[in-house]
C-alpha cells in the first residue's frame, strides 16, 4: 500500500511538472512536421507521413521520460526528501519500486496517448501493437534512468548514461552488421573488434526489434515475434529493477 502511495506521487509530481504539456507539444510537432512532409513527397506520402510521425513520438516519448525520471530523483535527493524517505519504517524495496511504478505508469499513458495520431494513418491493430510495445519500452527506459540518477552523481551523466544505453540498444544490430560485411576486413585487430561487439551485443537490450514502424505501415506482427519482442523488454526491465534494488540497498545500507 505503501509503495503504491510512492507510485501516486510520483505520477502526481510528473502531472504537476508538466509531462501533459509536454506530450501535447510532441504530438503537435510530430503531426505537422509529418504533414509537411507528405506535401513534399511525390509518392507514397500516407506512408512517410506514418513513418515521420511514429518515429517522432517514439523518441520524444523515450527522451519525456528519461528527463522525467532524472529530474525527479535529483530533486528528491537534493532536497533531501528521499533522506526523510529512507527514516521512515518502509522496506528500501518498496521505496524504489514504488517509485518504478509510478515512472512505468508516466510511460504506459504516455504510449497511450502518443498512439492516438496513429489512428489517423494506421489500423487500430496496429497502432495498439505498437503502443504495447512502446510502453513496455518506456517501462524499461525508466528502470534504467531511475537506475543510473540512483547510482551516479551528476544528472548529466546519467541523462547521457541513459541515451546512451537506449541508442546502443537501438543500433547495435546496424553496428553487427557493418562489421560483418562483405567489405570488413579479416585482420587480427578486426576479428577482435567483431568479438567485441557481439560480447557488448549479448547484454544490450534489442531495442531494434520492438515498437517497429513497419507495424503501423504493413500490419500487425506475427504473435510469436511480437511476444518474444516483449518478453525480452520485460525481461531487461526486471534486471534493471535487480540491479537498481541492489545498489539501493547497498547505498541506503
């Protein structure tokens, strides 16, 4: 109970704060740079326009939220209020996952709304493959800011530790791939480069794979891609949520 209290306030910090404002600011963006575009576009503009608006969304929503997570546990911490928090009699883990909560909650509704343009172009099957899928990646993106503004001490280095981590997850795919190409050499240093990034790969989220665009363009995915895709979200954010609970405590100890 108390740790739903955490996840209120923190929803109710994220409203007053202006996450609304916000939101409403992105789509507003999102809808008119998508429109420019398709005016420009001599064929398929339905489809550009789609594609401009849901990849638009997408980061706005992952940066909102990124910010918001960082800019509340800063406040909190230099305000000395996650301090009061911790005297109270509360287990340390109810504290941080009440706060994840309430961070995964911001996201889910953010998905929710930023899904709703998406109407206009795609199907509704599509777009609430789509908006699932990005809420599971906001749930997974908060774990992670919430996790690095616990850990590091500068809200700059955790705002890039987080971007860092969500655009690696993004593009590692890419990155194997030119490695592996037919125009990659095959010396020593090379190889050991290639190993490097598999290794670096293996604990990367395959952020790559989910909240695809090519949904909203060509249809809903097959069932057994769109679970693996989210089950691997989830399965990231558990080990985030781990590992954030662990240097918690360990910190708070």
């Amino acid at each position: 109970m108390r740790a739903a209290i955490l996840a209120r306030l923190a929803v109710v910090e994220a409203r007053r704060g202006g996450l609304a404002w916000l939101a409403v600011a992105a789509i507003v963006v999102a809808i008119g740079l998508g429109g420019f575009l398709s005016q420009v576009a001599i064929t398929e503009s339905r489809q550009l326009q789609t594609a401009v608006v849901a990849a638009l969304l997408r980061v706005c929503a992952v940066f909102v939220i990124v910010a918001q997570v960082i800019a509340s546990v800063r406040r909190e911490i230099d305000d000395r209020r996650l301090e009061q928090a911790l005297a109270l009699p509360l287990p340390r883990s109810a504290q941080y996952l009440g706060r994840l909560a309430g961070y995964a909650l911001c996201g889910a509704l953010l998905a929710g709304v930023f899904a709703l343009p998406l109407l206009l172009w795609a199907t509704a099957a599509s777009v609430a493959a789509w908006a699932v899928s990005l809420a599971l990646e906001l749930v997974l993106v908060s774990a992670a800011a919430l996790f690095f503004a616990m850990s590091l001490a500068s809200p700059v280095t955790a705002l890039a530790a987080s971007a860092g981590l969500y655009l690696l997850g993004r593009s590692m795919s890419a990155i194997q791939a030119i490695a592996a190409g037919p125009l990659a050499s095959e010396s020593g240093v090379h190889q050991l480069a290639r190993q490097v990034i598999d290794a670096v790969a293996l604990v990367l989220p395959a952020l790559d794979r989910v909240t695809r665009t090519e949904w909203l363009l060509y249809g809903v995915p097959d069932a057994g891609v769109f679970a693996a895709a989210l089950g691997s979200l989830a399965l990231y954010s558990a080990l985030l949520a781990a590992a954030g609970l662990f240097d918690f405590h360990r910190r708070a100890g």
